[in-house]
C-alpha cells in the first residue's frame, strides 16, 4: 500500500492475476497472425530497415496499464485525515491532605517520608490532566495551600514548596486535615469528589474528631482513600532539636492508627493502603489512579479524499492514445 492511501475495496485487485493470461492470449494470437513466406533469395527485393514494426506491442502495453488504473481506481484509493476532539463527561475533583508533622521526616523511605510522598505525589497528579485538584496540609493543625484547580503548574509547584516548619503546631491533627479537605470540596459541582488522606501517626491534636470530619465527608458524597505510611516497627525518626537547630535523630517505634483510617475509608466509601516503602507507596498511588477512572468521550472526524479520478482520467488517456496510434502510425501493421 501506498505510504498515506488505503483502499477500500481491495478485492477488485484480485482481477490482476487476469493480466497474465491476457498476455499469454497476446504472444499466441500474435504467433497465428503472422505469415510467413520461405522464398530461396531476398534478391531483386529491396530490404528497408524500419522500427515501427517492433513497436507495435506498445499498443497491447498501453492496453495493459490502462486496464492495471481502472482495477486499481475500483479498489477505491483514498487518503484519510483523522481529527480528534476529546470531551471529559465525568470529571473528578480531588483534594490530597498531607501530614507534614516532624516524624514525616522518617529516613524509613527515601530520602524521607515527606520526599518520597512528594515524588509520587507529583507523578500522580501529572497524571490526571482532565481532574482538578488541591492540596491541604496538615500537623497539629490544618491549612488549605492550593484550592481545587485545574492548572496542575500551580498545583505541582505548592507541593515541591511543601516543606517541615516549626510555625505549624505540632502534633497531628487528622480530623482537622479531613475536614479542611471536606470545606475544600463540599461546593463542588463535579461528578465524583475524591480525598486523599495520607499521615504517619495517630490523631493526637485538633478540636474535630475524625469520626466527625468522616460524618461530614458522608454528607456530601465525598469518598476518602487513607494512607498510613511508615514501615512496620522502629524507624530512625526526629527525637529533637541540636543547638545548631538541626534534627536529632533516633529510633523509635513507628505508631499508626490504622484502626481509625480503615474506619474513614470504609465509611466513605474509599479503601485504606498502607505503604511501607517506596515503591509500595508508588503502587499505591497507581491503584487510586485505576480506581479513579475520568470518563473521556472522544469525537473523531474523518475526512476523506478519493483519489481514483486521477486513475481513471489517466486510463481514458492511455485508451485514446492506443486508438489514435492504432489507427494512424500502426494501421500498417495492425
């Protein structure tokens, strides 16, 4: 095929194998048409030397290749050009509510809890061009740091910003950064409304209790996946502040209320994951990404352009000059 042409009735070509035979009746009709005349001496004849007679088979070749365009211009040659439009039809908002307290900084992932979350979480959102969504920190309190959005520069920037600090009040408040993502999300007008709630800890600080925040998350149809991060038993964690205001660090044991999370999942409708590591944290994150499917419709155009005229005006020409020379330079031989 053509590089850019298909055809689309391909089975006329199957009358090339007729071209053969046709050649074959030509060379036999051509023998049984000849004379011949044995004479002793070409003598008192006068021999001239021309090329028209050779010529003549060019008539059957002309023939030949108009037949060859009128198969090929049945096959219907064209060329398609192929626009697509794409509409979502079922957009998702998302929030994800990160815990950035001082034990996010846990070397138990690499390089720690909170850079690890950070990467996966920028290949994550990457990921979702058709959804809008925000991010919410949080420790002992919370803080909404990019509203729903659907520009994801703005978005992946605040999340390389996300960092530890001191200004924040310690502890973890997971009912607080549930609810916060619940206020982000309860006026949207998007058909599925989705939470990602990620912490190392217990819920230890913050005046909602995360049953509550769970409640309120119900209310308004919001499903919420929770993350427990953290390896299973000790991790070289911050255990205080040297003079010089770096981190002391030590190995404590890794305490998560997995309890509480797999309760707010299963009451709203979501799953509860627990990464341990790196890569189980990625795979986490591709899970959502499969469970949370963005319904696309998508429109194709086609234009078509025939190319078979061009074909079969060149045949008619190849079929008027076989005429022509047949019956002017050739009437001799023919």
């Amino acid at each position: 095929m053509i590089e850019g042409v298909q055809f689309l009735n391909k089975q006329w070509f199957w009358l090339l194998l007729v071209l053969p035979l046709l050649i074959l009746w030509y060379i036999f009709k051509h023998k049984k048409q000849t004379a011949e005349l044995k004479i002793s001496s070409l003598k008192g004849f006068k021999v001239t030397n021309t090329w028209l007679p050779k010529l003549r088979h060019a008539l059957f070749v002309l023939r030949l290749l108009a037949l060859i365009l009128l198969i090929t211009a049945l096959a219907r040659p064209q060329t398609v050009d192929v626009s697509t439009k794409t509409k979502t039809t079922k957009g998702i908002d998302i929030v994800m509510a990160i815990d950035v307290s001082a034990s996010m900084l846990a070397k138990d992932l690499s390089p720690n809890r909170l850079e690890a979350l950070k990467k996966v979480a920028a290949e994550f959102i990457k990921g979702r061009p058709n959804d809008r969504i925000g991010l919410v920190e949080y420790a002992g309190e919370s803080y909404t740091k990019t509203p729903i959005t659907s520009d994801k520069a703005i978005v992946l920037r605040a999340l390389k910003s996300i960092k530890y600090n001191n200004i924040i009040e310690s502890g973890t408040a997971i009912g607080m950064g549930l609810a916060t993502a619940v206020n982000r999300l309860k006026d949207s007008k998007a058909k599925s409304k989705v939470i990602i709630l990620l912490t190392d800890g217990v819920n230890n600080a913050g005046f909602i209790d995360p049953i509550t925040a769970s409640e309120l998350a119900v209310e308004y149809g919001i499903k919420t996946y929770t993350i427990g991060l953290g390896t299973n038993g000790m991790a070289l964690s911050p255990v205080g502040i040297l003079p010089n205001g770096s981190f002391q660090y030590g190995r404590i044991q890794v305490e998560i209320d997995e309890d509480l999370l797999k309760e707010i999942a299963q009451a709203t409708g979501g799953e509860y994951f627990r990464a341990t590591n790196n890569k189980k944290l990625e795979d986490i994150y591709n899970e959502i990404n499969k469970l949370e499917k963005t319904e696309i419709e998508e429109f194709k155009f086609y234009n078509y352009d025939e190319k078979y005229r061009p074909l079969v005006l060149l045949a008619g020409a190849l079929l008027l000059l076989e005429v022509l020379l047949r019956f002017s330079i050739f009437r001799s031989f023919v």
